[in-house]
C-alpha cells in the first residue's frame, strides 16, 4: 500500500513527489479522484478483489467499497451501457476494458449511446465517464491483446480520445479525463505500465487536451503518441548522435488533436514523421498527414511520412517486433524524408 | 413432452429444461401464444368482453381504483390512440417522415406508464407514446423525431422519461445502470423507494443486451422492472423466430420473477406493474412483466404487414381491443353516461387539431444545430468546422451562385 499521498490532513505533510512506474501513476490519479468526488466509481472485470489484471486498480475496493469499486460481470456491452445508466443518474464512472481487443462487444453502446446521448438530447444529458483500455503490442500476449483501435473511437463524434505516454501524465490525465463532463477514451500504453519516472504531486499540470513538444530539434519533426513516444525519443537520441536533431511531439489528445504544436515545428523543420502502432490506413496517422499538408503545404520540403503497423491482424508474437515500428524504422523515414 | 401444455409449464422434477424441452415447431408456436382463453398464466382482470374477474391475488393492487380512475385510464387510452392516428395521417399527408404507430398497445402502456410514482425513471424504447403521456411529455414534443427536427426535445430528466432509444436494447442496459445508481444512493427499501421500468418488444429479447441487462440488474438486485411488450411482430418474424419459450418464463434463468399479463387489460397491467413497482422500490427487484398483446397497425409507416400475416389474425385481435372494453365496462357496470364518451372525444378530436396545427408550423433546426452540443466542454476542431460552414453557407445568401 502506498503512502496516502493525497491526504489532505494537515497534520501529515505528504511526500512532494515519488518514483513511480506509469501503472503506479494511474492507479494514485484514480484513487486521488475518488477521493475528490464521492460519484466517481470504478467498474470492470477483475477491478475489485483483484485489482486488475494490470493492477492499475489495486486496493481501490478495499478503500473504497464494493459500490465503488465494482467486479462486474464478464460483458463489455454490460459495463459500458450500465455506466451511461449510471452516468445519467449522475455518477461518474470509470470502466475498464481489459484488453484493447476486447472493447469490440463495446462498440455498439459507446458508438450509439455514449457519443450520441448529449448531442440527442442537446445539451440535457452529459455523460461524464471514462473508458479506460490498455493498449499495443510488445508483451509477447496471444490474439486480441496487442491492438491499437484508438482510431475507430477518434472517428467517432461525440467522444474524446486520450493517450498518455509517461507516468506524469498519466497520474494528471487520468484525474482530469474523470473531471470532463464529456465521455473519454482513455488509451493506456499497456508495455509502458512498468517504465518509471518522478512525480510531482505540487507540479501543475499541462491541460488534457494538449499536445507537448518533448524534445526541440531543427532538422525533422516527429509526431507520436502513447507507447511510440518512448521509441520515438530513443531515435531521436540516437539520430543526434549522427547530428540530425528531430522535434518529438506527444500529441496526448487524440481527438480533438492538438496539432499547433505539430504546425509550428513542421514550419521550421519542414518535415514530419507520423509515427504510430495502429495499422495506418484510414487511421489518426493518415488523418495527421491530412491535416499538416494542408496547413503547411508550402513548409513541407518531403512529403509526409508514416511509421505505423502494417494493414494486416496483429501477427502472433513471435513476429510482433517486425510488426511495431521501432528505433530502426523511425530513423529509416527520417533519413528517406531528410533525403527527399 | 407430447402435448404444449406440458411443454409449457414444466413441473418441477422433470428434469433440466435444456433437455426436456425438445417440442415441436408447433408445440413452440403453442406454448408462445398460449393466451387469455384460461390460460392461467395469463393475469386478466377485465375481459374482452367488458367483464370484471375477480382474482384474490391481484385485486389488491387495484383496490383503490375509483369508476372515476377507470374513466381516466379510458381517456388517456382514447386521446393516447387519438394523437397516434393523427400522427399516422400527418406521415400519410407528408407532414412525417415517418411514424411508429402504437395501436393496440394502449392499454400495455397506460397501465404500466399509470403506475409509476413521481420519483419512478422510464426508459422508453421508440412506440411508447402512451407512457410517454403518463409522463407529462407533450404529443408535440414527440413530432420533432419523426418530422426530423430533433432527436427528442423533451427533458429525460425533468420527465423521468428517457429519450427514445432506436438502437434496439440499448437501453436496457441504460436502465439497469440507473437502476443500479438509485439502489447505491440508498433509494431503495421502503414505500418511498425508487424504481425504474424499461420498454423494449418481443424482437429485442433476442439482443444481447437484453439479457445482459437481465444479468446486470439481478447481479446488483436493481430496482428495475422490465417491461416487455410481446406485441407478437418484430416488423415481419413472428416470435417463434425470437424464442422457444414463452418470454416471461426467461425471468427465471436469471433469477428473478416473471409475468405475463394482458396487455390489452388497462387494469391488470395497471396490477400488476404496481406490484413489480413495490417489489423494486423495497428492493425485491428486477422483475419481468410480458405485456402479451398485438401490433394492430403496421411497424412503422414505412412497413406492408400484409406481406406477412394474416387478416383473421388482425380481426381476432381487434375483438380484443383494449379501449373496447373498458368502455363497455364502465357503460354497464359504473354508470357511464354517453355526455363523458361524447366528452372524452371531442377532447380528443381537440388534441390532434393542435397537433395537427403544431406539426405543420414546426421551425426548420438552424443549420448550426447539427454542430451544437456534441460536447459539454467543446472541441476547437468543430467548431472550426462550424465556423467555416455558416462562413460557406452565408454565401448563399441572397446571391446567385
């Protein structure tokens, strides 16, 4: 059990910040909510007793109850449609899907319900819940636990798409996708939950929609998100090494983007590498490239390039690092485009 | 299991269900239409004929209805049929796009929808223009839907009347996480407590989130009564494509009670809603209630039934008609004089000369509309969308292009 860093007794000054892995991070964002907002409440399978099979969740239902932290039972459509019910009765719920290739039995409540009801009922309803659902490949997992479906959620209108890349951000995204009265797909890179990082509890945070320009560099853009952001920071690394600095963007916001940042670089750089797991036709990859061209046309000294999984299932494990782009193939679009 | 009478009703000890129950194609139609003639699964306390039957378990809920409660639950029976018709005849004249007419089902909707309390929430699916009624939303602020205005103008919250849900099942599930919110506030134990019903029909019972939404509800003992209405039609396939088993009797498998009522009888449903009502609000629920009765018109106005069943069987059925006999009820049995029927109609016929008029001067939504309240908190990138059509549109105006 972690120190109750959000105790706001003042007669135990909290620990100002901490190492902590993104899982970690998470799992204090969720608690920190639920200790802001008594109708904040938990729902999904294995949540409870277990504390996920991730345990992004542990030890809330201790702390926090049965009709809080909720076992539901073993359906995607039950968990996502009981929290509209509930979202409507005026909670706020939290529910997560195990594994991103089983949000699908979801689709149907989340498409027709979650990112309708508000719009339906013009402004009368609001639904503020959070999907959460791990996502991406790289853990060696058998079919339908490595998939990267954010794009089908930013297609659809009426819903807002997140992802957050590091533990700071998750610990802050987190809490603030639970305070936004929209509904929220919540992406989380599921083979990041281990990589570590200091926090901050005093530190301000960034808004929720907003992308960050994690590295400043002159010669190429990167624009990622969630588990690429890593890869795409270790090829800008490397690429310095060999004298190319490349600007590394974390777009965090998925829909709507936040591309100004992306904008501004690619003015200066003048080019860009999309760089995402998901498979890239008709994707947030191929929407990025869409939207720069058209906004920096004349910046643009190659055309844009993209770095992404390849329009086929996710391949079994064993082949899933030819699949992912990595350091290698980053590095590779960035020397094509400098060498346009 | 020779005969569908033994199908149906299995005594206990026979064996699991899964293996005694082989019947035949017939056997299944039988079982699933097994109807108001003694059937005694059947709750009826009003026959088609008019006639009061007494019945020790169910009286009691309504005990309390007065001669001149009856002729309130005739009225909103008449005026709900009333503004069904008339908005029949607007689509006919080009007025709707389309409607979703509820004949026959008024009685099904008027006495479940009559024995809500106040503090009681409705999940309607999209034919619940009677409950609709029960709930204070105006037949006007139905238009919108299907004149295409709107999705739904009326207020869910402030009606305790969800908006229609077209995406069949849905919003069961809606329902049971309501139902589920009202049981963790605490509202739920005493006389006070709240409850909520869901509608959905016959077809939808195959869905799966009808029976997710069973197993939701009776996992967390929500106070929620399901409200199937078995109007025998889902557009062309009978029920005997959507089941083996006669609905209610699926309650079962789920753990909870389940009933089938007349549909076409204002007071038993008004029984026995009241009842799965009280059981929710103490905490006894879910509860499922089949509303047997019969899609008298067609499944939208879009649909031909003669493509599909018979007229013997509509003509069966109109002999059945839920208004019919409560009138000849409270004609021969409460001294109803002809002055409240002539009354009741021309209320009536006031009702749909201000739908009538309401329809036909509904203001066109404002191109905007379509970019307005997608999001509680905004998105730049539609609003610039926005900004940048009604920049596009107001070329239009007043010019040649």
């Amino acid at each position: 059990m972690a120190a109750p860093v959000m105790n706001k007794s003042a007669e135990s000054p909290r620990t100002s910040s901490q190492t902590v892995t993104l899982g970690k991070s998470l799992n204090l964002g969720l608690r920190a909510a639920m200790e802001a907002d008594p109708k904040v409440i938990v729902m999904g399978e294995d949540v409870g007793k277990l504390g996920g099979v991730f345990r992004i969740t542990d030890g809330l239902q201790k702390d926090f109850g049965e009709q809080r932290v909720l076992d539901t039972p073993l359906a995607e459509s039950g968990i996502i449609g009981t929290a509209v019910g509930l979202a409507i009765r005026g909670f706020r719920p939290v529910c997560e899907i195990q594994f991103d290739g089983f949000i699908f039995p979801a689709f149907d409540q989340i498409v027709s319900q979650v990112a309708k009801l508000r719009f339906r009922s013009q402004g009368k309803i609001n639904l503020p819940m959070v999907i959460r659902v791990p996502f991406g490949g790289g853990i060696g997992a058998v079919e339908h636990h490595s998939e990267s479906p954010e794009s089908y959620f930013a297609h659809t209108a009426g819903l807002k798409v997140v992802s957050c890349s590091n533990p700071v951000d998750a610990y802050w995204m987190i809490q603030q996708a639970i305070r936004c009265d929209d509904p929220v797909l919540f992406f989380e890179p599921k083979r990041r939950y281990y990589e570590k990082a200091e926090l901050d509890f005093d530190a301000k945070p960034e808004p929720l929609f907003a992308s960050r320009v994690l590295r400043k560099g002159t010669h190429a853009t990167i624009a990622t998100y969630g588990p690429m952001v890593k890869t795409c920071l270790e090829s800008a690394a490397a690429a310095a090494e060999e004298g190319k600095e490349l600007e590394v963007i974390d777009l965090r916001a998925l829909s709507p983007m936040d591309l100004t940042p992306v904008y501004d670089s690619v003015r200066r750089t003048g080019h860009l590498v999309v760089v995402s797991e998901a498979p890239g036709e008709a994707s947030l990859s191929s929407e990025i490239a869409a939207r720069v061209q058209q906004e920096c046309f004349y910046s643009l000294e190659a055309p844009i390039l993209r770095v992404t999984g390849f329009d086929a299932p996710y391949p079994p494990s064993k082949l899933e690092e030819e699949f992912l782009p990595d350091l290698d193939r980053v590095l590779d679009a960035v020397d094509r485009s400098l060498g346009w | 299991m020779s005969s569908p009478e033994q199908w149906t009703h299995p005594e206990p000890g026979v064996g699991p269900a899964a293996t005694a129950a082989k019947p035949t194609a017939e056997q299944v139609i039988a079982g699933l239409r097994a109807t108001s003639e003694g059937g005694p699964e059947l709750v009826q306390l009003l026959t088609p004929e008019g006639e009061r039957v007494p019945n020790s378990q169910w009286d009691p809920y309504v005990s309390d209805v007065t001669a001149e409660d009856l002729r309130n639950l005739y009225r909103d029976m008449v005026l709900t049929r009333r503004v069904d018709r008339e908005a029949n005849a607007l689509q006919r004249q080009g007025q709707l796009g389309i409607w979703v007419p509820l004949l026959g089902q008024e009685a099904a909707q008027i006495g479940s929808g009559r024995a809500l309390k106040p503090q009681d929430m409705a999940f309607p699916s999209y034919r619940e223009h009677g409950v609709a009624w029960t709930r204070g939303v105006k037949p006007t602020e139905l238009l919108g839907i299907f004149r295409g205005t709107d999705h739904g103008s009326w207020d869910p919250l402030a009606n305790r009347f969800h908006l229609y849900t077209i995406v069949i099942g849905n919003q069961v599930l809606n329902a049971a996480g309501y139902a589920m919110g009202q049981r963790f506030e605490g509202k739920v134990g005493d006389d006070d407590g709240e409850a909520t019903i869901c509608y959905f029909g016959d077809g939808a019972t195959s869905q799966g989130d009808v029976h997710e939404g069973f197993v939701w509800a009776s996992v967390y003992d929500a106070p929620l009564v399901f409200f199937c209405q078995n109007n025998q039609w889902a557009i062309s396939e009978p029920t005997e494509r959507q089941s083996r088993l006669p609905l209610y009797q699926r309650a079962r498998g789920y753990g909870f009670p389940g009933i089938r009522v007349d549909g076409n009888d204002v007071l038993a449903t008004l029984a026995v809603s009241r009842w799965a009502l009280d059981e929710c609000r103490h905490g006894n629920g879910p509860v499922l209630i089949e509303a047997f009765t019969y899609r008298m018109d067609a499944h939208t106005t879009t649909d031909d039934p003669t493509r599909y069943r018979l007229s013997d069987e509509l003509e069966a059925w109109k002999l059945k008609d839920p208004i019919e006999r409560v009138r000849v009820h409270l004609v021969r049995h409460m001294d109803t004089e002809n002055e409240f029927f002539d009354q009741v109609q021309d209320e009536s016929d006031q009702l749909a000369a201000e739908l009538r008029e309401f329809c036909q001067n509904m203001p066109e939504p404002p191109p905007g509309r379509m970019f307005s309240e997608v999001y509680a908190e905004g998105s730049p990138v539609l609003d610039a969308q926005r900004d940048a059509y009604l920049e596009y549109a107001a070329g239009f105006d007043g010019g040649e292009h």
